[in-house]
C-alpha cells in the first residue's frame, strides 16, 4: 500500500506511547504508513480536523478530544454510541467514529483474571469512565458504584448504567464505601487524592486497574492496599490493536493478518 498519514491527538500528548506501538504494528504488517502526535486542545480540534487532506487515513484521540471527535462523526460504531465518546476516526469514507477503548478495557481484565466480578466501582465521570462503564458490564458487572469529585456531573453516567440494566450509584468521593472485586480508576494521570481518601477507597476497592500509565506507579497505587494494583499499559496496547483493526480494515472486531506477530513486535516496542 502507498503511504498514509495518521496520528494521535490530544492535550497533553508528549508522554504518549501510541506512535511506538502503531509504528511496531505497521512495520510487523508491512505498511509504509506515517502515524505521528500532535497536540490538540478542544477548542483547536474543529480547524485541525477540517484542514486534514486525502493524505489522512485515521486519527487516534485521547483527553480532552474523545467527545469532539464524537460529535464529528457521520457515523459510529456501538460502542461509540453508547458512550458517545469516539476514540478512533476513520477518515476515508467520510468520518467514522469508533470506540476502541470499550474492548481494550474487557480485553486488558481479561488478561489479568478480573472477569466476572459482580460488584465494580469507578472513580471518574468522564468520556473513559463511559467506556470503563460499558466494559465491566460486558465483562459481569452487575452493580457498579461511581464516585465523581462532582458527583452531579455523573448523570449521563449514570443513564447509561441504566440503559445497560445494572444497578447504578453516583456519590463522592468522600462518601463512605460498600466492598467492591474491582475499581477502575479513570482519573487524569497525576490525579491525587487526599490520603484519607485514597485510605477509604483502597480499603473496600478490591484490585484496582488503573487506565493510568504515565507515570506509573500512579498515586493511587502507590497507596493501593485492597488487592493488586494494574497499570493501564495493557488497556493501552489492546486498544490500539482495535484501532489497527479499524485502521487497516475498518472493523475493529475482525482479528489482523498474523495479529499474534503484531502484538509481539508493540509488546516488544513499549
């Protein structure tokens, strides 16, 4: 194939390790394909998108972007829809919207054994804790307890819970905390939390898997005493193993030619 150009995006992008692995992945298929980082704020992201030429195969989108990017879209797969957060756009054919973030969750617990728990909780109430919610659903979850440091800003949140038919809580981050199997942790890298805090929820939370990965360990885990604490590196490559699904084929459910060979040479580029 000739080449074609493709990127991540997002606010801050530097620590990214998106290009490593997409680059790994292209070379292991035999791509010629570019795919770069660029820093992107929201109220930039309009005129970035609109000056892309036919040289753009697809963007990668994380914070602040995966909603703008939604809204850009002509079209979006499930997951995509149900979260209304696009971290993939295909651009070939219009824009398509994808939400590879969803399976990357379910495949990353499922790699460490965190399937199947009943009782999860989230800590975040943003595009990722959509996604993380949409995740442990499909992954067994059948009641999940979110705490927002503005609880208020979780209704959305908390309409998809229910849509989804689990039972569904919505509380701050202070408030006192029934046991959990599982938290995920969807808090900005860097995020602290007040050790009184972190205290309460690491005491109740079960393992903790954090979507954080930069730096790691996180201050939550570095506290984390309810069970093992998990980097979110895993979600990280199984992710972009969706979004090169949806780059090289546009469906991000159909596994790649040799994908086995693909994720080894990304797992040996991290």
């Amino acid at each position: 194939m000739t080449s074609q150009r493709l990127a991540v995006w997002g606010d801050p992008i530097a620590h990214s390790k998106s290009p490593q692995l997409h680059a790994a992945a292209y070379g292991a298929l035999g791509l010629d394909w570019e795919y770069t980082r660029r820093q992107v704020g929201e109220a930039a992201f309009d005129t970035a998108l609109a000056a892309l030429d036919d040289s753009w195969r697809g963007l990668s989108l994380t914070m602040p972007l995966k909603e703008k990017a939604h809204r850009a879209s002509v079209a979006h797969d499930r997951y995509a829809d149900l979260t209304g957060a696009a971290n993939t756009l295909l651009l070939t054919d219009g824009i398509r919207g994808f939400n590879t973030d969803v399976g990357g969750i379910v495949d990353a617990l499922e790699q460490q054994d965190l399937l199947s728990i009943d009782a999860v909780r989230i800590l975040g109430a943003g595009a990722t804790a959509s996604s993380a919610l949409v995740a442990c659903v499909e992954a067994g979850a059948r009641t999940v307890d979110v705490r927002a440091r503005r609880p208020e800003r979780a209704a959305e949140l908390a309409a998809l819970g229910r849509r989804l038919g689990v039972s569904i809580t919505v509380s701050s981050f202070h408030d006192d905390a029934a046991d959990v199997g599982l938290t995920v942790a969807t808090l900005p890298g860097g995020s602290v939390l007040d050790e009184e805090t972190s205290a309460r929820l690491s005491g109740s939370g079960g393992a903790l898997f954090d979507v954080a990965y930069s730096p790691w360990p996180s201050a939550l885990a570095s506290v984390w005493s309810g069970g093992p604490a998990v980097s979110g590196e895993g979600m990280l490559l199984r992710q972009a193993v969706r979004q090169i699904r949806v780059f090289v084929q546009g469906d991000q459910s159909i596994p790649l030619p040799s994908e086995d060979a693909v994720v080894a040479a990304m797992e040996a580029a991290l």
